[in-house]
C-alpha cells in the first residue's frame, strides 16, 4: 500500500486556489525592493491600518487563549451592523466561515454563479460538495433562471453570491436576491467589499431565515493579514455554527484590531473615501489610453477588458516593471485584468507603466 492509497481520491482533480504573494516574496522573485513594488493585484488597504488599531494588535495578551465565544467581539460587530449579537460569528477571515457553512449544510452539490470568488469553488470540493457553476450573463449580471433551475435539478443546498462580485466589481441586484431566497437552499452573499460601495443586503435576514451574509476587515480595516471575518444570520443558525466552529478561531491579536478599527471607524471611513476616488481616478486615467475599457464598479477594484493586445502580456509586462495587477487564465476573464484602487502615487506608477506599453 502507497501513501496515496491511504488519501482521498476525489481530491486528485482538485483546482488549486491561486493566492497572492507578500511583498517580500515578491520583491525577491522580481529581483527589485519592496519599496518599489506596486501591489494592485489582491484588493489590499495599502495605507494599512490606522495606528491605534496596529497598537492594540501589539498590546494583545499572547499567552492567553482568545475567548471561545467571541463575546466582545460579536457585541461589537452587532453594533456595526445593527443586529444582535446572537447574530453574528467570527472567523479567521471570511474563509473560516465558508468553511464552516459547507461543512454545516453538509450539501451534495454547491452552486456558484462565476466569474467568482475562488474559495467557494475550493472549498466545497475539499468539503466533498460538486461545484456547480454558473456562467453569469454578457454583463456579469446573474443568470437567475439557470442558477434555480441547477439547485432544483441537482439538490444543491447552498448558493454563493458576491455583493459586489469579485471580481468582476458589479453589485448584486436585490430583486435577483429574492428571487433566489425562494428556493429551498440557504444563500450566501459575500460582502467584502460592501464597504467601499453597494446596499448591504443584512436588513433581508429578518425576512428571509436561509438567508447568511458574509463581512471581513481585510479590505475596509486593512487587516487582511490578521484574517478576521464574520458572518450575520438568523439566530438559529447562527448558534448551529458556532457550535461546529473550532473553538479559538479568531486569535487575540486579530480581535484586539478588530474592536479597535470598530472603535475608529469614523476615521477609517476618511480611507475608505480615499480608495474610492483614486478607484475612480484610477479608472478614468487608465480609460484614457484607449485600449483599456473598465467595466463599472463599486468595490475597491477595477475590471478592465484589455482590446488590442493579450491581457496575459500586459500583465507580465507589468510585473518585469515591479507592478501588480491580477489576470485570470480562464476563458470567461482570459480578456481582463483586475486593477486594485491604492493610493495616488500608486496610481502614477501605474498609468506611467501602461504609458509605456501603448
């Protein structure tokens, strides 16, 4: 018997989840200084995290196990968001917690509308659940109709939706929304990027119990190396993944951030507005060139179809340059190149950089 006879052989055709690198990996690959690097290709905070909120990071008590039932925490986030407490559960990151609803639903079958956010696809065949995706229509919008006949025909239990899309940075139409809570499965609606742009759809779980929204303080709080996320559900299911959750889930330096970028979040928000207008910046300097058409977004990134020349070329191109921008080598995005919104010289560098390849 082999080391391979004793593993799982569903997981032999498993697609692998292509994740960014930190900037010093990057930098040594390149061959260049951090200091150099344009990182525009993860949807990161590049201004990082206010002061106070690194300081309450640094005085967390390591030696202490964080608290199992996330009580300060999930007071704070139900304030956040306006719902109770009982509502809420933290995770490392958004990732834990669709993790911890597959596992929950335990469904034969996971439908995912795509161009799409990876960690769904990956996580459900880890889980054991048949990804099932969808293509989205011409404009990205939701192709409702074949998505409730997949759930039907296929006993899928739980649907994945991004508001807004990653990463193709539209929003998630409400009436598309409710169509879909009709159906016997429960829905997620993964706002990430919420808070740059879009109408939370959290107010609709008081109407509809199958119904689980996902947040992060990656993007907004710029924490996304200290991976802290939640979801907010009705109460009830809310209890049932708290009760399948590992126990200290969230680390006491993720939670002691978390309440402190909650605590000065009036002065987050100044950076939030900030990541918007170069996001629209970005998008008008880069539309100028002519061979670059974003499509609209609301996120804190771009889309843009690339005309005229292979997207993967410009995107390797860019990289010889020291910057960063995300391709996908999949036929439904291979035309595109996903562009962060960072900070004005962020911005320079790039349209300089695109200047050169015209």
């Amino acid at each position: 018997m082999t080391l391979r006879d004793l593993l799982r052989p569903d997981l032999d055709d498993l697609e692998d989840y292509v994740p960014v690198k930190p900037y010093d990996v990057l930098a040594a690959e390149l061959g260049v200084p951090v200091e150099r690097l344009v990182k525009l290709d993860a949807n990161e905070n590049l201004y990082g995290p206010l002061p106070a909120v690194r300081a309450a990071a640094a005085a967390a008590d390591l030696h202490i196990y964080p608290d199992p039932g996330q009580t300060r925490l999930r007071a704070a986030i139900a304030d956040y968001v306006q719902v109770d407490p009982a509502q809420v559960v933290a995770g490392a990151g958004a990732d834990d917690l669709i993790d911890i609803i597959i596992r929950l639903v335990d469904p034969p079958a996971v439908v995912v509308p795509t161009p799409a956010f990876g960690m769904y696809r990956f996580l459900a065949k880890v889980a054991g659940a048949t990804p099932i995706e969808i293509r989205r229509r011409p404009n990205f919008d939701l192709d409702v109709v074949a998505i409730r006949h997949a759930v039907q025909e296929t006993g899928a239990r739980l649907v994945f939706l991004t508001h807004p899309n990653n990463p193709t940075g539209n929003p998630l139409q409400i009436a598309e929304l409710e169509a879909l809570l009709s159906l016997d499965a429960i829905v997620v609606v993964d706002e990430a990027y919420i808070e740059f742009g879009g109408r939370t759809v959290v107010p609709l779980i008081r109407h509809h119990p199958n119904l689980v929204v996902l947040r992060t303080f990656s993007k907004w709080a710029a924490l996304a190396g200290l991976r802290v996320g939640y979801s907010v559900s009705s109460p009830e299911l809310a209890a049932e993944m708290m009760r399948i959750k590992q126990p200290y889930n969230v680390n006491v330096a993720a939670e002691a951030a978390a309440l402190a970028a909650l605590e000065h979040r009036a002065e987050i928000a100044k950076t939030i507005a900030a990541i918007v207008a170069e996001r629209e910046r970005m998008t008008r300097l880069v539309a100028g060139l002519g061979w670059l058409e974003p499509l609209p977004s609301v996120a804190n990134f771009v889309l843009f179809a690339v005309h005229g020349r292979p997207a993967r070329e410009i995107a390797a191109s860019l990289r010889q340059r020291g910057i960063l921008v995300r391709y996908y080598d999949r036929p439904d995005l291979a035309g595109h190149l996903r562009i962060s919104a960072g900070r004005p010289a962020d911005t320079d560098a790039l349209v300089t950089a695109l200047q050169e390849l015209s």
